[in-house]
C-alpha cells in the first residue's frame, strides 16, 4: 500500500501476551524508527492480503 501512511498494530497475542508483547514491542519500535527488525517480518505484510 505504497500511498497509505504508515500504521503499527500489534494484537492476537491472546494468553501468550506476558511472553512475546516485549518481543512485538521491539519490532514495533524498531519499524517506528525505521530500523530492520532482527527477526524476518515478511508474512505479516498485510499487503498480501489486501486488493485494490
């Protein structure tokens, strides 16, 4: 979505959220500030999903 700005949602973590919401956390600041996340994040590019 090349013309859409740029929105950071993190959810669906469900009862797993205590363990894994830092990690989320993480790649989330990381993709704020513009940095590459250590861990790959390709699959979740809501881009595949989504047609014009």
């Amino acid at each position: 979505m090349p013309t859409a700005k740029p929105i950071f949602v993190a959810n669906g973590l469900g009862s797993s959220g205590l363990t894994t919401g830092p990690y989320v956390a993480k790649i989330l600041v990381d993709l704020i500030q513009g940095k590459t996340p250590k861990t790959d994040i390709a699959g979740f590019d809501p881009s595949h999903s989504i047609t014009s």
